[in-house]
C-alpha cells in the first residue's frame, strides 16, 4: 500500500519533529530525526519536493561498487508523487556513525505566482534514480549548505519580504544542481562514452532482430530500462557529451537504418516505414524530411 504525505506538519510528526515555523518550507536535519519502525517508509510518496544532502558517507556502500568523482557530499532531488522508500536501520546506522546532512523540503503551493512554478519542470534530475545522484565536491558542497543556511535563517521570520527571497534561494540551489551535475557528466566522460556505445549497440540490435516489427520504434523509456538508467538522465547525459538528447540519437538510428533500405533494397517506402516501426507512413516521411530536407524517394533517387 502507498503511503501519502500531504504536508510538510504530518512529515515533520512522521520523522519526530516539532512543527515546521513555515507551512510551506523547512530544513530538517538528519540527525535531528527519531525514525519508528513504521510501515510507511516501505514505499511512500510527498505532495512536495525534496532535495536533499548526505554528508560524511563512504559512497561505496552507500550507493553501490562503482567510480564516483567525490565520495563525500552526495545530493538527491525527489519531485511530488515520486516513490520513495527509507531504510530505518540503515538511516539509524549512518546517524549514529556521525553522518550529516539535511533535507530541504517544500510544497508546490510556495512556488505560487512565481515563474519558478513552471520552470521547475524544466530541471530534470527531479526525475533521476537515486543510484544517480549527484556527487559533490568539497567546494560544491559548501555552497549548497550556505544556501540551505540562509533558507533556514530566512523563514524564521515571516513577512512580506520572505516569499521572494527564498525563492531566489531555491531558483539558486537548482542552477547549482544543473552546474554540478553538468560537471558531473564532464568528469565521467570515460563512462559516459561506455553507455552511449552500448545504446548504439542496444539500437543496432533491435533493428538487426527486426524487433520495431512487433514492438514498434524503441522509445527512450525502454533504452533507459535496458541501460539501468533513468529517462531523464540518459537524455541530460547524452546531451552533455554529444548535443543530442536520447530521443534525438533513436531518430538518427532510424535515419541511417531507413537510408539503408532504400539504398539496398527494393522495398517500398510504405514496407520500409512498417519495417521500422512506424503505425503510419506519413510519420516516417515527416521524420525522413526533417532529419534530411528531403523524401525517402527523394533521397533514393538523387544518390541513384
């Protein structure tokens, strides 16, 4: 059963805590937090945004036997309605090992009347795994714990003034989140070129195997499944390293595939086009003129 936590209040009593001195907004510590064997951390959702800071971790055991840039600070953003889960001993071991960090949480209803409420869906490691989270440096860690500083020391007083500066506040930690995770991409380089040869690979073999015959034209949600990755990473990582986003690199493959059959085929473009994966013709023409200024007859044609 999922759990649903309305409230920055009922957060704030689920985890031990006295009430938030903002409804909307608040900083909690982790090691200020009594966590109760409870069900509701099994599987749970917010009806607010998260981001929060781990610090003083040994990322090695914490996220998985992998390359990490720092093994430090490591940061998490969770959006509202984005399944959540706590493990309590593994919480209460980390606190108890002297583990830091902080939670800054607030509800979509603060944002009101500001851009940020609109823009805020345009920052897409909201929709990152937490295997992908961000892993600061000593420098950049800093400034996101001076910004949760001034937060915190921003909502104890609640005036006029309040609302658009802390919001300033949260439009600055998210620019940092695109920064640091674009150096991220940078410093990981070696990696990242692993998994854009393993999707060539992955889109090779599914037009070699015929599989957009039953199945269609490989979206971008099945090449992220295939790589253990989110959607939307595999998109801000690609785009990083190449200019492309995922769905850009499955049009190309389509591009080169369709070139294929109408160089060294005799098929029809209508059987090139359901070959592909496409339901109807017209779309595979649209795409095939986009991507080349000309038809598929026309392109096969001019090289003839």
């Amino acid at each position: 059963m999922m759990y649903i936590i309305r409230s920055l209040t009922e957060f704030h009593r689920l985890l031990g805590l006295s009430e938030p001195l903002h409804p909307l907004i608040s900083v909690i510590q982790v090691l200020d937090m009594k966590l109760q064997e409870n069900k509701i951390w099994e599987k749970f959702t917010t009806d607010f945004y998260c981001v929060a800071i781990k610090k003083n971790i040994t990322a090695k055991v914490t996220y998985g036997r992998q390359h990490y840039d720092f093994d430090k600070g490591v940061m998490n953003f969770f959006a509202p309605k984005q399944v959540q889960s706590i493990d309590i001993e593994e919480t209460i071991t980390f606190q108890r090992e002297c583990g830091e960090g902080c939670m800054l949480i607030f509800h979509p209803d603060f944002l009101a009347k500001h851009s940020l409420a609109q823009e805020i869906r345009n920052y897409g490691f909201f929709s990152y795994s937490v295997n992908e989270a961000l892993h600061l440096s000593e420098r950049e860690e800093q400034s996101v714990l001076d910004i949760f500083h001034k937060i915190v020391i921003e909502y104890q007083h609640i005036d006029h003034h309040t609302q658009p500066i802390l919001l300033s506040q949260i439009e600055l930690l998210l620019n940092y989140g695109n920064r640091f995770y674009e150096r991220q991409f940078i410093t990981r380089k070696v990696g990242n070129h692993d998994i854009l040869t393993r999707m060539e690979n992955l889109l090779n073999d599914y037009f070699d195997r015929e599989e957009s015959l039953n199945y269609g034209l490989p979206s971008v949600e099945f090449i992220a499944r295939k790589l253990n990755l989110s959607p939307h990473y595999l998109s801000d990582m690609l785009r990083s390293i190449t200019g492309l986003n995922a769905q850009q690199h499955i049009h190309e493959k389509v591009i080169d595939k369709a070139k294929e059959y109408l160089l060294a085929s005799e098929l029809s473009v209508g059987e090139i086009a359901y070959k592909l994966g496409f339901e109807y013709p017209q779309s595979f023409h649209k795409l095939f003129r986009k991507k080349t200024e000309m038809s598929p007859l026309e392109f096969r044609g001019g090289v003839n």
